[in-house]
C-alpha cells in the first residue's frame, strides 16, 4: 500500500475512535444541544386551580434565556383575573388545538404545570389524548409535570396517564392545616443527572404541603424516585420527585423521559428563600427531560 493512502487510512482509523458515540437515550438530539429547549407550557385546571401557576411562570421566564429555554404560552393562563380564590376552576372552554400531532412536534417538552381534571378533553378529547401519547410513546417527548399533575384524570378517566406520570394524589399531609415543614432526602448515593444540575440540597429542609399518592412509583417498572420527603406533623416518609424513561419503538430515538415533582402548592414557594432552588429543580427536570443532562 502506498505511504500516503496508509498515512490517510490510519488517520481515518483513528479519527472515527475519536469521535465522541451517541447513547441509544439521545440520538435524535445530537448537534442540538445549542439550540434553544422548546417548551408548550400547559396550565389548564378543571378542578382546582392554583394561584401559583402565574408565579411559577414568572420566574421560569425571568431566567429563560440564561436557560437557553423558550416557554410557548400562548395556551396557559399567565394571568389570573382580580380576586380570584386559591382553588377556582379555569372556565370550561379552553383551547386545546395545539394537542395535534403537527403541533406538538413543534416541542421538545410538554409541561403540565399545576393542572387538574380532565385537562386536556375538549369536544376532540380523542385526537387531543392520542397526540399526547404518540408524542410520548412514537417520537421520544419529553413530558414535566408538577404538583397537581398528578391530580389530573382522576378515578380512571385516562389509565394510560396516570400509568405513564406514575401515581394519582389522594390527599395530603397534614391536613387540613397550614403548610409545615417536611425534610427531603435523595434515594440515590451518587446523585441523578437532574439533582447534580439543580445543586439540591441534601437533606433539603422546605415547607410546603406534601402529597399522599396512591401508589408507590418506585415500585413500578421504568420509574426511578429522585427524592423522598418526611414530613414533621406525620413523620412518614414517601415519594414526592421521581422520573420515568419509556422505550420508544422508533428507530434512533431509544426512551422518551418524564419529570415530576410534588411541590409548589402556592406562591410561598416562589417567595420565600428556597425558591431559587425549586426553580433549579424544575428547569434541571425539562432539561433532562429534553435529553440535555
């Protein structure tokens, strides 16, 4: 063989040795990881609505360049109007176009902030449910749910949903009562991607009011609990942080990835002094959920 097509050969060899391989989790983000996170903000609360979903926006988008991500919210409710109770129900028309297979694929992460009920049904509850899921389950989405998310398709009006997020909210410790303060602990000795990001503390002492689900979702396959919480009126210890990584049958694309987590009740938890660490939970949560951790 001629020096110069070894010499060229060789360098090929090596150069493909070199070159960094991609995990089977992330294949279709590759080259993407400096474009900006594309996130379909959802907030629509059926049954009881929280003040602090207009917080909880306010401080996500303050930082959102810095985060490189971008909060579609032309379909959540960013404001509330004057006097509205802790607890009132969004009114029942809404619009939910935006669950279509060609506008979802817009997205990297399809957030439900705070929602409940049956969120998402309109008069084509059908096509808005089967969006949702092919999103997850045919193209690899990512999915953020926080707090009530998990007070959403209650009673068995959706299985797949609650499979899929892990656990349905039966009630809440203590109650009823004010908020008290409760002690989160990490379950993992070396911690998760989103933990390591988000700088949590460990154990991280907060108030808040902490959820009672009505399953365990540590117990379920796929699903992985980031952190537990004990609180001080009961001092029993449950799930309340936990992700779920779901095969997707599509080729290049490996898992779809889920964040949840229990907290922020109401607007204290962006007030008070840890709500700079909530928010790095939350952003830490859609960015590994876009497979950018």
């Amino acid at each position: 063989m001629a020096s110069g097509r070894l010499i060229s050969l060789t360098l090929l060899v090596t150069g493909a040795a070199l070159m960094p391989s991609a995990s089977c989790t992330d294949v279709r983000h590759v080259g993407e990881v400096d474009r900006p996170i594309q996130v379909l903000v959802w907030d629509n609360a059926l049954t009881y609505g929280h003040l602090s979903r207009v917080d909880a926006i306010q401080h996500l988008t303050e930082r959102a360049d810095a985060d490189n991500i971008v909060y579609d919210l032309k379909y959540a409710r960013t404001e509330l109007p004057p006097q509205t109770a802790e607890g009132a129900k969004d009114p029942p028309s809404f619009d939910a176009s935006v669950f279509t297979d060609d506008n979802l694929a817009r997205y990297d992460v399809v957030f439900f902030l705070h929602t409940t009920g049956t969120t998402i049904d309109d008069d084509q509850k059908d096509v808005r449910r089967q969006a949702l899921r092919d999103f997850i389950d045919k193209k690899g989405g990512g999915f953020v749910g926080t707090h009530s998310a998990t007070d959403t398709y209650q009673d068995g009006t959706w299985p797949w949903y609650v499979d899929f997020i892990g656990a349905n909210y039966v009630t809440m410790n203590p109650r009823p009562g004010p908020y008290v303060a409760g002690t989160l602990q990490a379950v993992q000795t070396t911690p998760h991607a989103i933990l390591a990001a988000a700088h949590t503390p460990n154990p991280w002492n907060r108030f808040d009011e902490w959820f009672v689900f009505d399953r365990d979702p540590s117990t379920l396959m796929g699903f992985t609990v980031l952190l537990t919480v004990t609180d001080q009126a009961t001092s029993t210890k449950r799930p309340s942080v936990w992700v779920h990584e779901i095969p997707v049958d599509s080729p290049g694309v490996g898992v779809a990835r889920m964040f949840y987590t229990a907290c922020c009740h109401d607007s204290m938890t962006f007030t008070d002094d840890q709500a700079s660490k909530v928010i790095d939970l939350i952003v830490a949560g859609i960015k590994w959920a876009a497979h950018r951790l």
